[in-house]
C-alpha cells in the first residue's frame, strides 16, 4: 500500500457490512461500492475478540485490543460484583489513543459521525454527533452542543438508533430508511461546511436490518421461508447505502483517501445455548430456588457461598470463576483456579447440539487472547459452534437450547470477517488481499497522513 502523504481521509463504517454480500453476492448491484473495490484495495478483515461493535470500532481506531483497553463488550463488570455492570460508554476508552487524539496532536481536524461508543460527547479538535448508547435526543449528543441544533435543522431532526428487536418489521425498515436519510444529509452538511483531514462515520442501520430481516433472506436461516415478504430488504438496504455513499464520492477531492470498513460480519443464528441452565445443571451455579419464569443473572436466588462460577449472556459467553479472595463469597482456591478452567473448557467443547450433533465450540482464556489484560476480564470467553448459537445468561427456560434469541427477536449472530476497502483517486489499481485484521486499520489511516511513527 501508498505510503503518499494525505490531506484528507474518509472513513465509511458499516456495522455489520458482510464480505460475503459485498464481495460477491450484491457486487454488481452495488455500483459505487464495487467502484472501490475495482480501483482500490480490499480485503475480508478480521474482528476483535470477541466480534462485537463494542470494543471492535475503538480496536479499529485504536489499534489495541480489548484487553489492552479493559473493555470486553457493552457491559464492562463492576469491581468483583457478581451482577453489577457499566455500560461501556466513551468515558470507558478515555485512557486510550485513537486516531482523532494523534490527528490533534499534528494539528489535524477531524468530524466523527456515529463512532461506537461516542456517547457522552467528547472534545475533540474538530466536530462529532453520539452514536446509539445516547439514551434520547433530549440528551447532549454532538461536540460542541451548539452543533446539535445545527444538524437538527439539517436533517429535519435526527434519529441515533432505532428499536430493532421487536416483531413489527415494517415499523423496524421505515425506522432505519428514515434514520439513514436524516443521518447521510448530515454527513453531506459536514463534509462541506466543517474543516476536517479525518472524517469518519458508522452507519448502524446494516446491523439493524441484518438483525431483524435476516431469517428472511438467507436460504440457510432454519426460518426462512421461500417468497416471503420481506425477502429484499436487506439487499434494498444495501442498495441505499451505495447510492448514498455514491453521492459522498461525489463531494470528495482527489487528494482525499477513502476507506470503507466494518467492525465485523454476519451469519445465521441456529439459537442460543443456555450458559447459566448448563452451569446450575453441571451443579457450578447453585440456586436456593429456580425461577417460575425465564429471568436475568440479577433477579436470580443465587447461594453464591455454595457456587463455583457463573455467565454472562450475549454473541459470545463469558464466564466467571467465584475465586477465593477476589470474589466476596469467593470459593475456588487459588490452587484449584486453573484446574477448574480446564474443566469447565474440556466440558464446554464436548456439548452438542439438542440433536446430538457435533459443535465447533472455542472456549479462550483471555491471556491467551490479548496482549495485555486490564479491567476486569472474564475468566474464560466462549464461542459457541463458532459463532452460530448465541449464549443465554437468562435462566428459568428447563432447557439448555432455544430455537430463537431470549431478549427479544434476533435472526443474526456476528461473524469472524468484516471488510476492508482502500480507494486512493490518485491511484487507481485494484489489489485483492489475502485478509488483515482490524487493529491493522489504524496504522494504514495513520500512513495516509505521513504518521507512521505515531
């Protein structure tokens, strides 16, 4: 790749955006995308562990992993507690130094739309809106405030994110068709009235749709069903997008590099397996009583004095081990710690499917994923059948298996591969990689600006 000193760089971010859609199954019908991809390079980039919009876009913009910025996911655990957490809000990766922090350090300005997680607003030498973490629109959202106005104008008002897990999908497709077209004014707004050398956004919006309508569009979804109504929205969507992202490139200089990026991919969800069920079955959960009905790790009658460990639910599982001196009702020896991981990893990888089949199930201690681990991680991280079944912290089911999600409706897990796309005006030759992973993103952006050694 160029090593040429840029003036400015535009960084298109689309949560969610899957190589499989974009490289090859919606290629021809996405003309600007394809454009990019034809006179650029590109490449499948692999996510973060685990693959999730939070940390995987300040991993991107970082160049550091989640262990080294002590963010895991959403929620980040509160001390030792058993069931308090934060969420991981911008204040979370504030000790970290990101794109923007060195831009402004080389007297560079920068416009950020929509970078996960940017809520609450903070300043930077330039201009940025909040992301979806923003509670409501009566909330300061943009740096500086006054901005707010101004986009609100611009956009006539402004949508951060949309209510996506709920079984009315016409009410879902008009929410993010709207939210999209209010957000790409804006952006267009920026791009001509603001100074910037780095502009980045992210659009949610494919994530959402993936989410809501994708039992609807892939053949190999367990739901799907041949001619239903909704089977082109998802390619509609993307459709919108290069259309939109079509007139951006109109906007832009030759001397500006653009990037067209995604934090992660998307696949079918087979369902989820019930982490917390299969502990209190394995007898490492102890319950002084089961729930009448499904409930979260908070509201559940735990006897944590008699329990071993417990899980989180989400994409990816975490699990945590009730050690003796950490935990206030710690049990597990220090010298029985890591004979225990071994156990529940061995037990973990050997569950199967409700039907008996075989699961490609990846059990990690973080140590062994991360450079350097601060905050406070999970003992161990689960992948279940490599992604394909969600984790359910939830318990009150009599069950380990759920055909469908257990807060709320979700047809789509997140997958190892987002994209990477390159497209320098200048210079116009495609060049097809063999992949990368996302914390090499920030030292290509930094090149661009002559900042290799940042």
């Amino acid at each position: 790749m160029s090593d040429k000193k840029k003036k400015k760089v535009f960084v298109i971010g689309l949560d969610c955006a899957a190589p499989r859609l974009i490289f090859d199954d919606f290629k021809k019908l996405l003309p600007n995308i394809s454009m990019m991809i034809e006179h650029g390079v590109s490449c499948a980039m692999r996510s973060s562990d685990p693959p999730i919009t939070i940390p995987a876009w300040m991993s991107m913009c970082s160049g550091k992993d989640a262990g080294e910025m002590g963010v895991y996911g959403f929620r980040t655990r509160k001390g030792n507690s058993y069931t308090d957490f934060d969420i991981s809000f911008s204040h979370a990766f504030s000790g970290t130094n990101k794109i923007w922090d060195v831009l402004k350090q080389n007297n560079k300005k920068s416009i950020l739309v929509s970078v996960p997680p940017s809520f609450p607003p903070f300043e930077i030498n330039g201009s940025m809106i909040s992301g979806f973490l923003c509670p409501d629109q009566d909330r300061d959202y943009t740096y500086p405030s006054e901005l707010k106005q101004e986009i609100e104008k611009i956009g006539d008002g402004y949508d951060l994110d949309v209510v996506f897990r709920t079984e009315d999908r016409d009410a879902i497709k008009k929410a993010v068709w709207e939210m999209t077209e209010k957000r790409f004014k804006v952006i267009e707004y920026l791009i001509q009235n603001k100074e910037w050398a780095f502009f980045m956004f992210v659009e949610i919006g494919i994530d959402r749709i993936h989410h809501a309508f994708w039992k609807y569009f892939d053949k190999e979804h367990f739901l799907y069903e041949p001619g239903n109504t909704y089977e082109s929205v998802i390619l509609d969507y993307y459709k919108l997008l290069d259309e939109k992202i079509g007139r951006i490139l109109s906007l832009l200089d030759e001397d500006t590099t653009v990037f067209a990026v995604s934090d992660h991919g998307v696949k079918a969800m087979k369902g989820a397996f019930c982490l917390n069920e299969w502990l209190i079955e394995k007898g490492y959960l102890v319950l002084n009583s089961y729930p009448e009905k499904p409930v979260t790790l908070e509201k559940l009658d735990v006897d944590w004095s008699r329990s071993r460990a417990w899980g989180w639910g989400g994409y990816d599982g975490k699990i945590y081990i009730n050690k003796k001196g950490r935990e206030d009702h710690g049990l597990v020896k220090e010298n029985e710690y890591e004979a225990l991981r071994d156990q529940l990893i061995r037990e973990l990888t050997e569950e199967k499917d409700k039907d008996g089949n075989p699961w490609n199930t990846k059990i990690y201690r973080p140590e062994t994923l991360y450079r350097s681990l601060k905050g406070n991680p999970p003992d161990l991280i689960a992948y279940f059948d490599d992604l394909a079944y969600r984790s359910a912290g939830t318990v009150g089911h009599k069950s380990l298996y759920l055909d469908e999600n257990d807060t709320g409706p979700d047809d789509a897990m997140h997958d190892w591969n987002g994209i990477f796309i390159k497209y320098d005006p200048q210079h116009k030759e495609k060049q097809r990689l063999k992949g990368m992973c996302l914390l090499d993103f920030m030292p290509e952006v930094m090149k661009e600006f002559g900042l290799e050694e940042y």
